[in-house]
C-alpha cells in the first residue's frame, strides 16, 4: 500500500473525518491498540500507525480493540454503559437459571453469569449485554446501538425484564402469613419475578409454549424467528423477533405449529399492531387479563402468565396452573384451582411472587 495513501488516511484521522469510519481501522504501534479514525483518543504520530481495511485485519496483526471507541461495533454504532441500581438481595443466578432454557435461538444467550439478547424498540435495533456488578447492588447493562439513540427507554426496559423496582422485604412480609410460602422466601431470598424484553415477544412464546415442553417451545420460537425474524449480525447473535406486523399474515404452519395456535398468534399479532398489547403502557392486571381473555386460544392461565412478565402485574396468579395446585397439596390431589384462588387472597398483591417460590418448590 503507498505511502501517499497513508498519508492521505492520516490527515482524515487528523481531522476525525467520519466518512472514513467503518472503510478504514487505524492501528497504533506504540499500544498494540486499533482504533476507528473518529477515536476520541489523542492522534498517534505518523510514523506510529498502521492501516486497516477490516477488524479481522487488524486483529490478524496482532493489534487489539480500543476500548473507547469499540471499533468492533457496526459503523454508526456505540456501546454507552448504564448503571442499573436494585434493591438486595437479587437472586441473579437463578434468574439466569430460569432464562437458559427458554432462550429463543438466535436472540437470546445465557453464559455463565451474563444474559445477552438482540433489542428492537421502534425503528431502533442493537444488542444488549447485562451482568451484575461485583462492588455494588446494580447490573451493568451494555447497549451496542446506533449512535445517538436515547437509552433512557431501553434501561427501563432492562429493569422490567430483570424485575429491578421489585422490594425483596416488601414480598417477603406480605407473603409470610403462608408458612410454607414464608419458608420457601427464606430459602430463596431476593427470587424475582422473570420478566421479558417485550409483551408481544413473550405472548407469542407462552402460545408456542401450550401443551409442549419448555424445550419444544424453545424450538419452535428458534423456527419462529429463523422463518420471520430480521437477519442480523451482532454479539454472536443472528436474528431480531419478529414484530406483529410480520406474523399478522404468516404461514405458520411452515414451523410446523398447528393451525388452532397458529390463529391464536396471528390474533396476538393484530392486536399488537393495533397497540392493544403495546409493552410500554402500564395497564392493571384486569384490563390485561380482559384483553388477552377476548384473543381466541388465550385462556386465563396464558393471559395471567403474560400479566406477570410481560406487564409486570405483581398480582397475576395463574390459578389453574398444575405445578401450583400441587405445590400446596402436601403430596394429596392437587387442590382445586378455586380453593387455591381462595387461600392466595391473602398473598395479594404479591401473587407472582408467590407462583415463582410454588413452582420453585416442585
């Protein structure tokens, strides 16, 4: 390669010209660092850089990526870090535990103490990182998204799905007048509610979920996603869900779903795109429950289910729910769910909480 190219490439880096941002990666000898020409970092003398077409390259030679500017990240992309604060304890690993195998293929990672996903909220779409941090009560959560993007609504998003705003001694007070309940909180101190990146996502789910395992389910959102879903590269991370207006007209019987469910989700996704289940709205439980309740195929346990971890209701309790019924048997007939809805009075307003200790304990 010229030198009068080079020189050409440096004055642009001289100038932080960001045409050449994406095009070119600038490594520095000095560090052993490769950087984007737009770096904020402190321009090397000429006589100290190197010249790269692509990451790969610069990476091949040895150079590693400067941790300012990510020049991993898409052109026009930035990872802005937040901070997110909880009450303690948070039973972090046994949110990870519930989250593994539900995980959509493609859209959603679980590692050892690290959930990763690929995001979408309106015409903006990137990736999210979030692990907990060592020295404080707060999750670390890292959005790789295009520049500029207002993170404020994508963090209160991260606080729902990992249930953040939650009291830990609040649930355990008020759900202490069951013994078996309060034994269960004390063996499971700071156990959340699992929540969901967004309603719509997780109503689809619960509907491929009915009647099949949760790793048939798993399955089938994998095809899901793989037939309708945005291609993207990101984070080791392929695919974007699919918005409603995807599945309002889809062949879903191409993922092999059967016809009555395949129905249920293009409902769900018409009533999504009509913004009757728009995840940001803060709806109470029976306004919830009423609108799923009126989508054919959705009956209370699926909209109770969805109440609790895509809305948030703190008070959503799927009664009819085997695990539960069983839970409180002390090893007799399960209880009928209307004897279980009478003694879960007293749980209110903490009855999801209370279904995750009960199937915590089956």
């Amino acid at each position: 390669m010229s030198v009068a190219l080079d020189r050409r490439r440096y004055r642009a880096l001289v100038r932080r010209d960001p045409r050449l941002d994406g095009r070119v990666f600038v490594g520095v000898t000095t560090t052993g660092v490769f950087c984007r020409p737009v770096c904020p970092a402190r321009t090397p003398h000429f006589d100290h850089v190197r010249f790269f077409a692509s990451t790969a390259a610069a990476e091949a030679a040895g150079f590693r990526a400067c941790l300012r500017c990510r020049p991993t990240l898409p052109a026009g992309f930035e990872e802005r870090v937040v901070r997110l604060a909880y009450e303690p304890p948070l039973a972090w690993d046994r949110l990870l535990a519930f989250f593994a195998p539900r995980a959509i293929p493609g859209v959603e990672a679980v590692e050892p103490g690290v959930y990763r996903r690929t995001i979408r909220v309106g015409d903006v779409a990137g990736t999210l990182r979030v692990r907990p941090e060592r020295r404080a009560p707060r999750l670390r959560a890292a959005f790789r998204v295009p520049r500029g993007t207002d993170v404020a609504p994508l963090a209160a998003r991260v606080r729902r799905l990992f249930d953040l705003d939650a009291s830990p001694a609040a649930v355990a007070r008020g759900l202490a007048r069951e013994p078996r309940l309060a034994s269960a909180v004390g063996a499971r101190p700071g156990l959340r509610v699992p929540g969901a990146w967004d309603a719509f996502e997780l109503a689809v789910r619960t509907v491929l979920g009915q009647q099949v395992t949760v790793r048939g389910a798993t399955t089938l959102a994998g095809r899901l996603v793989a037939a309708f879903g945005e291609a993207t590269r990101a984070d080791g991370l392929t695919h974007l869900f699919p918005p409603a207006g995807a599945l309002v007209d889809a062949d879903l019987a191409s993922i092999g779903l059967p016809r009555a469910r395949a129905a249920t989700i293009r409902a769900l996704a018409a009533a999504a795109r009509a913004g009757a289940l728009a995840f940001d709205a803060r709806p109470s439980l029976d306004t919830v429950v009423t609108r799923l309740g009126a989508i054919p195929g959705v009956g209370p346990w699926t909209a109770h289910y969805v109440a609790m971890r895509g809305y948030g209701c703190t008070d959503a309790f799927p009664a009819g729910d085997l695990g539960l019924r069983k839970a409180l048997a002390n090893g007799a007939a399960p209880l009928p769910a209307g004897d279980l809805i009478r003694r879960a009075e007293r749980w209110r307003p903490w009855r999801a909480y209370a279904a995750m200790h009960l199937w915590s304990l089956t």
